[in-house]
C-alpha cells in the first residue's frame, strides 16, 4: 500500500515530505537555543515585507508549521485531499493550485488583517492576529485543494 501511495502520488508525498522535513529542522534548532518567533517572524514567514523586497516569504511561508497539531493535520489533510487532486488533475495542476491557493490565502490573510494599504506601506501593520505576528502553514493550500475538488 505505502509502495503503491508513493508511486502514484509523488507529488503529495514530496509536500508532506518537505512539510514535515522543515518541520523536524526548526524543532532541532530550538532545541539549541534557537527562538522560534524571531526566526519565523525575521527570516520566512509570511508578513508584510513579502510585498517590500523579501519575495522568497510568499512560498517558505506555506511550509512553517509550529505545533505538532498544527502539522499532523496539514499533513492528514494533504494525504486526504492531495492524492484526491493529484488522481483527478494531474500532477502538475495540483502542485500549481496548492502553491496558488497557499499564496492566495496567504495574501487574504495579511490584507484582511492589515488593509489593502499594507500593499503600499511596510509599516501600516504591526497586529496580524497571532502570536507570532506572521502567517504560516499549509492550511490555506489544503483547503484551496478542497475547493478545486468541491467545484469538480
């Protein structure tokens, strides 16, 4: 079965793969000494200087995750609904509307807690509703997969 899900699922398997991979690397550097939230918040998450110059934190962002919750269901929900598309789509579709979707809810995200002027303005934002002032995770992907798959 494990065998069969790798062969004909690649795509899904790289993307938990990398999810879980950047995952266990975060966790390793916290556990040096390492503050999660500044590392986050500094180098790859999603916050408003990915309109300002920082372009690479449109895509980091969508494979940060924090809690082990946070993860386990990302990666649940991928299996679930990302072998789904990749059986309906394609390939190459899938990893097109997952990258869309995580972006897309990304920006959403950012603009419905900031305005549409933190577009223009770096610093008109300072509150985007979590601890970490940023966005990250793939829920946004998953549930831009679930969509293409409802409307199929």
């Amino acid at each position: 079965m494990i065998n069969n899900v790798l062969n004909d699922y690649p795509i899904t398997v790289i993307l938990i793969s990398i999810n879980i991979s950047i995952f266990a690397v975060l966790n390793i550097l916290v556990c040096n000494g390492i503050e999660f939230s500044s590392l986050v918040q500094d180098y790859i998450g999603f916050n408003e200087k990915a309109f300002h110059g920082e372009y690479w934190r449109f895509f980091t962002s969508l494979f940060v995750h924090v809690e082990f919750e946070h993860i386990f269901g990302n990666s649940l929900g991928l299996l679930a609904f990302g072998t789904l598309a990749e059986r309906y789509f394609g390939r190459c579709t899938h990893i097109l509307f997952y990258l869309s979707s995580g972006l897309l809810a990304s920006i959403y995200n950012i603009v419905g807690h900031c305005g549409v002027d933190i577009l223009f303005d770096a610093n008109n934002c300072n509150n985007l509703g979590n601890s970490f002032g940023i966005g990250y995770g793939a829920s946004g992907c998953i549930f831009g997969l679930v969509g293409m798959l409802l409307v199929y």
